[in-house]
C-alpha cells in the first residue's frame, strides 16, 4: 500500500499557456519515465454512494471529504490501483492499493471482497465506507497527460487535455470505450504537487497563470450531467 501526503495547486490554461509552460519546465526539470512523446493516458473509473455524497461534499466545497476511483494507464494492463484521496484542509492525502486485472474486473462488478482479501488495514477500511453508504461504480473518466518531476520536495508538474468521461460502461478495461468530451479541447489543466514548499523557480513560473487557479476536479465535471438531470 502507497501513502502521500501533499499539497496541490490546480490551474486552468489554454493551449498557447500550456506549451509556453512545457517549455520552459523541459529545460529546467526532469520529464516523467512514463511518457511518451505525447505523454501518457490515464483512464480511472470513480466510486460514488447512492445520493452521491463524495460529489456533493466537493460541490459544497467541504474541507474534510475523500473519493474512491480505480486507476489503469492501458486497457491492456494486467493490474489496477485503487485509491482513495481525501482532502484535509490544504493537503490532499493518497493511499494505493494495487489489484490484478481479475481482481479490479471483480471491482468493478460490484465484489468488493477483493479489498477484504489484499489483507491490508486500507483494504478492510476502504471495504467498510463502500458498503456502509452503498457505493457503486458512476463514472469512467479518461484524458492525457504530460509529466515533469523535480526531485525537490517531490514536486511533480502534469498537464492534463482531453478530458473524457462515459457514465454508462464502467469497463475500464474496454478498448473500444465510447468517451465523450467534458471540457474544450483547447483547454489543458495544470497540476502542480508538492511536499513542504515550492521552490522559487516553480513560483516564478506559475506567477503569469495564478490569476487562473481553480479548485477542478475531473470527477465532478464527468458528473455535472448525470448529478444535475431533473426528470
């Protein structure tokens, strides 16, 4: 099981910001492994309860909330992490647990003895909420990314375009997953993620965007539809 406790700024940019940015950071800081030439894809299938309490505690702008989602990087792989993050104040706290395909599949139709069986205290305490408040599997969501990392307080910089969700198959494993665009395509949100403090070089570069800082979450943009239909 992974734990991370750190702190995270968002920030809403164009394309023209975005590249600017990526440019200057590909000279002073290191590209992520992962990436490719055009980074990387996250694809993750988010947990809510039946009167969606994580989604509405985030809309209400609560301190103290948390959300659960199950995270693949291909819908080849043969595992999967499950996560839960929960926002404590300014922090944003993140444990992991890591399932195999056959154990995420099982997840995601609705076993969630799988968590029982990882024998970690994260594991039973994840399996308790779920099935206290009745969660169920609400949303794929899906876009790419783009990494930087600074070894320095473990800062790590993403940017993140083409954000996707679908509300109807859940198969995170689906290659032919129908996703349906929850934001402009000529905007790219920018994460950046630290321990301690910022270093001066990483603020200065940021000093031209923090006019757009947003509290976003890509959960909550996948549900805006489905959350706020009235029949």
């Amino acid at each position: 099981m992974r734990d991370v406790l750190r702190e995270e700024k968002k920030f809403l940019l164009n394309q023209a910001e975005a590249l600017k940015l990526r440019n200057y950071l590909s000279n002073v800081v290191h590209t992520d492994l992962h990436n490719g030439p055009d980074g990387y894809q996250v694809r993750s299938l988010y947990f809510d309860s039946l009167s969606n309490r994580d989604f509405q505690e985030k809309e209400d702008g609560l301190e103290l909330r948390r959300k659960f989602r199950l995270r693949v990087y291909s819908p080849d792989a043969d595992f999967a992490l499950f996560e839960m993050k929960q926002k404590q104040g300014p922090y944003q706290r993140k444990r992991s647990l890591r399932l195999s395909r056959k154990e995420a599949q099982a997840l995601i139709e609705g076993d969630y003895s799988v968590l029982l069986n990882s024998g970690s205290e994260f594991g039973q305490e994840c399996y308790s909420i779920m099935e206290m408040w009745a969660y169920r599997p609400k949303t794929v969501v899906e876009y790419d990314r783009f990494a930087f990392i600074a070894p320095e307080n473990s800062i790590r910089i993403t940017f993140d375009s083409r954000i996707r969700a679908n509300e109807v198959n859940f198969n995170v494993f689906d290659r032919n997953l129908v996703l349906n665009s929850v934001m402009s395509p000529f905007a790219v949100v920018l994460e950046v993620k630290y321990n301690g403090f910022l270093l001066s070089y990483i603020k200065h570069m940021l000093l031209p965007v923090q006019k757009s800082e947003l509290s976003v979450s890509k959960y909550c943009m996948a549900r805006q539809i489905g959350c706020n239909y009235r029949f």
